[in-house]
C-alpha cells in the first residue's frame, strides 16, 4: 500500500505516520527528515537547504521531486510506503511518478497546530521551528498545498480525516477509510 500523508505542520503526520508504519508493516519516510538530514551536509547543497529551510520556505520541485523519488526506488519502499510531507506542490503532484493508494489529510486548525507546536518551539527539538518559520510554512500550506488535496481530490485518492481527535481516534478513523 502507498499511502501519503498531508496536513499543516502540527496535525500529526509524524505520530500517525510512525503507528501506520507498524500497524500495515511499510515503512514510514519523512520528506522534512530527509531534507533536515541534507541540511547537516558540509556543502554548498547542504548549507542551500538549511538554509532554505530555516527560513520556513520550500525547496524547489524540479529539486525535491527526483530527491523523493530516488529514496523510494530503495528496496525497502518496493511492497508500499507511507509518506509525510511530499508532495508540496501541485507540480510535485503531477510529478510524481510512483503511484499512490491514498492521500490522508489530517485536518487541523491553524490555532490547533499553532498550539501543538508552541511546545516545540519552548523545547527547541528543531533549529526551524522558530515562531516565524512556523507561520511561514503554515502560509505556505495554505496558499501552495492545499491545491494538491483538490489535485487528489479530483483523482479519487482523498481520503480527510479530523486531526483534532485524540491520537488513537485519528488513527482508527485512517485505517476504516483505507480498508473501505
């Protein structure tokens, strides 16, 4: 099963991401990771990235799209996958080449994700988890994402679930409307 998930950066992609991993035993795999990972690179691209990301902006398509599709040729994403945070962009959509199940959106607030994330901020679990970067992918979300749920939408692949139950309610809720 090739699963993506999508939502504002709060709604819990990660936490069901992790738990769907287990439960329909595919692996998980986090665009964010593996860009956050490219960011610690001594290089002209790494510091690029870091740079980009920490300013709360997207990295390009014609950049992001063969990154992901070249981490999910690894044999380990050959029987399914589940996908956090990619595609971004309508492009990304229409550029992606490897198929999908279903797209989750996980559904929150800009208050409720603001909220969830003030934590983060406080604990500094990540150097672009600044209030203002925050803002700016929620903007982000609005104004360049959401046209991809329509994008899905239109293929028959959406499946919307409210993000603002608790963990376990979200999750059941995922796995009735996969297996529908």
């Amino acid at each position: 099963m090739k699963l993506i998930l999508i939502g504002i950066q709060g709604s819990g992609k990660s936490t069901q991401g992790n738990m769907l991993s287990e439960q329909l035993k595919i692996p998980y795999l986090s665009s964010g990771h593996i860009f956050r990972e490219m960011a610690k690179e001594k290089t002209t691209w790494g510091r690029y990235v870091k740079e980009t990301l920490n300013a709360g902006f997207l990295i390009p398509d014609e950049k992001t799209v063969p990154i992901i599709e070249d981490y999910l040729s690894k044999s380990e994403y050959k029987s399914g996958y589940i996908l956090d945070g990619f595609p971004r962009t309508t492009g990304q959509a229409e550029a992606f080449k490897n198929g999908v199940d279903h797209v989750i959106y996980l559904k929150v607030s800009d208050k409720e994700a603001l909220w969830r994330l003030s934590g983060r901020i406080e604990e500094g679990v990540r150097e672009d988890n600044t209030l203002q970067a925050i803002r700016k992918r929620i903007q982000i979300f609005h104004d360049i994402t959401k046209p991809v749920l329509e994008y899905y939408r239109s293929k028959n692949r959406l499946v919307e679930v409210n993000g603002e139950q608790s963990i376990e309610e979200v999750n059941t809720a995922i796995l009735a409307r996969i297996k529908e």
